[in-house]
C-alpha cells in the first residue's frame, strides 16, 4: 500500500493512477491523517464501468442508440477513397479556411 500526501497526488495522479492499474491501493493523506483511498474496480472489469456510463449518456438524451447490431454489409463492401501521394490534410485546412473569409 502506498501513501501519498494531497501535494503528491495532485501534482503525479496520473502516476498514482498507473500505480492503481497495476493493482496497487493507493491512500491519500492529508496532515498525517488518511482521507481517500484509490483502489482498482473489483473486478479489473473496465467494460461494466463504461456500460453504466453508457446508460446514464442515453438517459440524459446524450447518447443515441444505434438501432444495428453491426455495421450494414454495404459500408463494408466499398473501399475507401484514397488519398493523392502529393494530398496533405493541412493544406486541405488552410485552403478551406482562406475560402471561407
């Protein structure tokens, strides 16, 4: 178990937070006195996390649904478009950008 003072954690928590992936418990101290503790999910299960997060966006209106299981067969059948060798995505920016002033 690793301690670390409010100083510490604020200024490496995504160190602390590595720490916690790797399985570590970290606890946050402030003066000498324990006030948080950092522990992995139970069950090293980031899926179960993310689907809840998933159904609280869909019922705020955030998150929409897809009403497909996978992907349409006929966006898979094409190929897609390929760029020239001498294409540069900047260029596209800068050029749309002086278009549209």
């Amino acid at each position: 178990m690793y301690k670390a003072n409010i100083t510490q954690a604020k200024n490496a928590f995504s160190q602390l937070l590595d720490r916690v992936r790797h399985g570590q418990t970290i606890i946050i101290m402030d003066r000498q006195c324990p006030v948080a503790r950092l522990t992995p999910i139970v069950n090293g299960n980031a899926s179960q996390a993310s689907v809840g997060r998933v159904q609280r966006l869909e019922r705020a209106g955030w998150l929409i649904p897809s009403r497909h299981d996978t992907l349409p067969k006929s966006i898979l059948a094409h190929k897609p478009p390929s760029t020239e060798n001498t294409a540069s995505a900047v260029q596209a920016l800068l050029d749309n950008r002086a278009n549209e002033r």
